[in-house]
C-alpha cells in the first residue's frame, strides 16, 4: 500500500515538474519574440527611426518556435500572431507607423495571453 501512495505522489510530482518546465520554455520563447516588438513599438512612439531588422527578429523567433507552440496553443491564437506580424511588417515596409504602432501593441497583448495560458495556478490544481 505504502508504495502506491510513493508512485502517486511521485506521478504528481513529476506532473508538476513538468508543466512548470514547459511554461517556462513557453515565457522564455515568447520573450524572444515580446522584447524586439517592445523595441519598435518604442522606436514607433518615440518617432525615432525604426529598422525593420527588429521585428524580422521577431517573425524569424517566432517561425523557429512555431513548432513547439503548435502542440499547446490553440490555432486561431497562432494563426492571429502570425498574420499579425506579416501586417505590422507591412505596414512598416509602407510607412504606416501609426497601424504598425497598433497591430505591434494587438501582437504584444495576444503573447502575453499565450505566456499565460494554462499558468500553473492553486486553482487550475483544484
């Protein structure tokens, strides 16, 4: 009986483990993405001029990390990210700063809604 009560408790343990070790991946690649589309929404407001390698790094961070979201996350939030970094680098390529400001901020609320998907909380536990 003892032993099944360790294999419980080890289960739950390695359960926990986990899902604290993927929101971290989770925080850590969206943080590769979240900072360079923080960078140009600074550059946007502040009308300083705004290089297009940022949120290239962004779009390049976000394909590579792609994979491994498409196992977590729903799709239509996937689908939003991408969709909206195709437009905020359009929009930048055209010189539309102030729609490019925008669709940067929609993209930056959208990964913070991603980073804190299923956030291992006492009441998702209960």
């Amino acid at each position: 009986m003892r032993w099944r009560v360790a294999v419980a408790a080890g289960l739950l343990a390695a359960v926990l483990l986990a899902g604290s070790a993927l929101q971290a991946h989770t925080m850590r690649l969206c943080g590769a993405i979240i900072v360079p589309l923080e960078q140009t929404a600074e550059a946007l407001s502040s009308r300083k001029g705004v290089s297009l390698d940022s949120i290239k790094a962004a779009r390049e961070n976000w394909h590579l990390s792609l994979p491994y979201f498409s196992a977590l996350i729903t799709h239509e939030w996937l689908d939003g990210v991408t969709e909206g970094l195709a437009r905020a680098e359009g929009f930048l390529l055209c010189g539309e700063d102030s729609e490019a400001l925008a669709e940067i901020r929609s993209l930056l609320i959208l990964l913070t809604r991603i980073t804190e998907y299923d956030k291992l909380s006492l009441r998702n536990i209960l």
